[in-house]
C-alpha cells in the first residue's frame, strides 16, 4: 500500500520527447517507404557507436545490396528485422574526430535509396566502451508492474541510457537550478545540453528518448509519483518506447532522480492504443498530489489541484502525426457524469509531440466505485489522413491509497545501485533491518574482526574503528562512545547489525523505503 503521507515536490520537471520526422520516398511500384534521420549525428562520447538507417515497412527480403561508406572507406553494414533498420556497429574504436557517412540501399525491384547526408563527431578523450552505471532493478520492476498493468511489454535496462542518466543525476545534483538542460559545459559530468545530446554521447542508437526527473529518496517512490502525473506518466505507458536507464545522486538532504527511456522504431499501427488507468484495473486512487511542473492547472486560470486520478489515453504509431480529443465522459453508472478538465494537442503545448489526450476530475473520485471512460479521437497520420476512433473502459478506485504489489516479506538491499543477497537473509526488529555483519561490512569495504572470549566485534575501514559487545548498547567509534538504538545479537552463529547504524558508521547515506521493504545504501 502506498504511503497517503508522502509528499511530492516536482522541481523544473518537464518530460521531454524528441519527434522524429519521416522523410517519405516513392519507390517505382509506387509504394512508399518511410524512414527516420540516420544516426548518430553530433558529438559522441564512445568510439564505437551504432550507425543506424531505420525504415517503416522494409525488411531484409526486399533488399538485394546494402552499401555503406564511412569516411569513404565501405564497410559490412547488415539490415536488421528486429531493428527495421540497416545496422553497422565499428568492431574497433574509430579515431577522434568528424566521420562521414554514406548509405545506399539497393532493393530487388532496382530501386535505389541514398540517405541524407550526415555525419557525427567522436570526440578527443572519447571512452572505448560505454562506461558501467549502476542498474536499478527495483526501478525496471516497478515501471514493469505498470506498464503490465498497461497491458504493455516491459522495458529492459540499456547500458547507454543507465550511463546517461547516472550521469545527468551527478550533474544535476553539482548544479543548482538545473533540470532537463545542462547549460555548463566545463562541468565534469556534462556529456549534452538535452536528453537526446546525453543519450547519443553515450552511444544510443537512437533519437527518440523521454527523460523524467524527480528529486525524491525513494527510487520507487520517484515512479509511483511519475505513473500518478498527467505529463510524467507518457514515457512509462507509451508502448514505443522499449529500453531504459535510471540515475541517482544525492548529497545531504537532496536527492535526483533521472529517468531516460528510448526507442529504436516506433512500433506499428495494429496496436496503438494505451490506457491508464488500464481496462479493468482495480485498486485506482481516487487523487493524486496535483503537483507536477509544469503544472497542468496552469492552462485553467483560478483552479488549483490535485482533483480526481489523471485518466490518460496514448496513441503510438510511426504514422501518427497529432491527436485530438473530439468528446469524452466519465460517468460511475449512478449519476450524470463526472466533471473534469481536459488536456489535449489543442490546448495544451505540452501534448502535441506526445499523442496523448487526458482527462482529470475536479474532484476526488468515489472510493470503491466502477467508472466507465470514453474517449473520442480525431487521429491525423503522416499522411494527411485522418480518423475518429472511439475507446471505451473501466476501471475500479480502491479504498483511497493506490493497491500495488509488495515483494513478499524479503528484505532487499542495494549498494550503490547493486542488489546484494545475505545469506542467513535479513529481518526486522523493533522497525530496524538486521543484516549478517560480515558480509555487509565486506560490500562496504571494510574488515570484521571477531573476539570469540569477549564476544566483541571489531570493524575497521579506513580510518574509522568501531568495536562493540553482542548485546550491547554501546559502541566505540574512534574511541568515541555512540549508542546503538537496536543491539547487535548472535543467531545461529551469525552476528546481526542494525544496517543503519553500521553503514552510516562507514561513512554511506542510508534510505528505506517500506513500500518495497527496501534498503537503499549509497556512498557519500
């Protein structure tokens, strides 16, 4: 169950989506092919980047020769089906520097296609490899669970998106006032000024990337927030996107959170639609916090949040080109009908590029209640076509709070964005997580010694000392004395420790979230 008490602070927080425009090309049967901008183009930070041509409506059965040039040198460049793209990826680094690069795809009907020109430039200190982040299971698992709920495939983590946003975290925590834009191009961790900058220097295949930012403790937190706003929510349940990467940073009492999330192609028009809440979903809050930046409530001068639980529909299509709402209702089969406040391409700035229309009540939703939604669209596709389309369903709010998955009764700990698992497991004791202390103490870099006469353990890491009695309530810290609020105890011959009160010991910033019965330990 999910905390009523938790606050939400939305600071600068805006998703951004790059919209791809397709270049349409008459073959001589008098079909057309659709394509996307080659990539990479700009400043790469990885010397083996992924060029990539990615089509609509191709694959390697209709292609008789693939001829790619780069720097004027051809090289073996392959069409993917999985990727709907012509693919090539440097089997060694390439020199720093400004790279050109030429395709030509010849097809079996004779027809031949050249892309656009373009090029990229490796930069001088570019890396060998994408560099290792940490990779936030619990957040993949949690953005999962919704988008399951979503009816949705889940999002798998994508080294070059981990990197991204591990880095846009440390650098937006060094930089005060920043959010989706990093303007100081000194900084150590400036690696582009926008999303799509950051996720090409670290070699994403494509352009077509959202970025979330959050600046809570909670990783998971920072999702349920996101799933809970009217704009956040789009890169979760949009079925485009397929990979993801998360970043944390936090010093003292400040905390970011990043999300990256991209997609190598749009996905095709036989399932276009996404619902949230989805078709037959129980356990919906009745409200949400109403703070989000930028604020939806903005484009309704004198009114101000939270109102009823968003309701949002996304349309996803390589073709589409802008949604429209034409009508909607939201009724609860007793009374006339729920008021709300709409959002769409036509009176919000922030919709066009995201083909989405919501809706949000004016007021708190009925506690337990069925409410059927319907939606009418106005659908404009690339090709000037249009179409209205009509979706209906039903959801189910809960008793106030949002009804979500817990992971059972195990306690799970993570350094550094690294799961680890201890082995007698750990529990809880008087609202406290007990860990076995010698293999916590070995993941945070430190040596336990053990006087088996006096029951005393010793931890030593650097330069700090600590030394305690099994059942003590005191420890020597430095031959300083600190209290332990919870005693150390002796089970089955393993030693238990607060992992609070070790770990903050050694120098980590230690954060919970009951939620997810989770330990989040993170270096200073």
């Amino acid at each position: 169950m999910r905390h009523n008490t938790r606050k939400i602070v939305y600071v600068a927080v805006i998703v951004i989506v790059l919209n791809v425009i397709m270049v349409a090309w008459a073959a001589a049967a008098g079909e057309i092919l659709w394509y996307y901008p080659p990539t990479p183009q700009g400043d790469v930070g990885v010397r083996s980047p992924t060029i990539l041509w990615t089509f609509s409506g191709l694959s390697s059965d209709q292609i008789k020769e693939i001829n790619m040039t780069v720097d004027g040198r051809r090289v073996d460049a392959v069409f993917r089906d999985d990727l709907n793209s012509v693919y090539y990826k440097p089997q060694q680094g390439l020199v720093p520097g400004r790279r050109r690069v030429s395709i030509v795809v010849t097809l079996k009907s004779g027809v031949r296609v050249s892309s656009p020109s373009f090029s990229f430039n490796i930069l001088s200190g570019a890396l060998d490899e994408v560099p290792s982040a940490p990779a936030y299971e619990e957040v993949r698992d949690r953005i999962n669970y919704y988008r399951t709920i979503a009816g949705l495939p889940g999002m798998t983590i994508e080294k070059s998106l981990n990197a991204a946003a591990n880095s846009h975290a440390l650098y937006v925590i060094n930089n005060a006032n920043s959010g989706h834009y990093e303007s100081n191009k000194k900084h150590e961790y400036f690696t582009g000024e926008m999303p799509w900058d950051r996720t090409r220097y670290f070699g994403y295949m494509s352009p077509m990337v959202a970025e979330n930012i959050h600046f809570v403790e909670s990783h998971t937190g920072a999702v349920d927030d996101w799933i809970d706003s009217l704009y956040h929510r789009l890169p979760i349940i949009n079925p485009m996107y397929t990979h993801m990467g998360y970043g944390y940073a936090s010093k003292g009492t400040k905390h970011v959170n990043v999300l990256e999330v991209g997609s190598i192609r749009y996905n095709g028009l036989d399932s276009r639609m996404a619902v949230y809440p989805s078709d037959g979903q129980k356990g919906v809050p009745v409200t949400w916090s109403g703070l989000e930046q930028p604020d939806p409530f903005r484009l309704y001068p004198g009114v101000k949040g939270p109102g009823g639980y968003p309701v949002t529909l996304l349309v996803s299509g390589g073709r589409v080109e802008r949604v429209e709402l034409k009508s909607a209702s939201i009724t609860d089969g007793e009374t006339k009908g729920v008021d709300f406040y709409s959002f769409d391409a036509t009176n919000d700035p922030e919709l066009p590029g995201s083909n989405a229309v919501a809706l949000i009540p004016k007021s708190a939703l009925k506690p337990r209640t069925t409410y059927r939604v319907s939606i009418t669209l106005n659908i404009t596709y690339a090709n000037d076509e249009r179409e209205e389309v009509k979706k209906e369903w039903r959801f189910t709010t809960g008793g106030g709070r949002l009804e979500t998955y817990r992971p059972g009764e195990d306690i799970l700990i993570y350094i550094n964005g690294i799961k680890r698992n201890y082995k007698p497991a750990p529990y809880m004791k008087n609202y406290r997580v007990m860990v076995p202390i010698r293999g916590i103490c070995e993941d945070l870099g430190a040596v336990v010694n053990w006087n088996n006469e006096t029951y005393t353990v010793e931890i030593i890491r650097e330069d700090n000392i600590v030394t305690f009695d099994i059942g003590g309530k005191k420890a020597l810290v430095n031959n300083r004395s600190v209290e332990i609020d919870v005693p150390a105890e002796l089970l089955k011959d393993t030693t238990y420790v607060p992992v609070r009160f070790v770990s903050e010991l050694l120098g980590y910033n230690v954060a919970w979230d009951g939620v997810m019965r989770m330990v989040m330990i993170q270096v200073r």
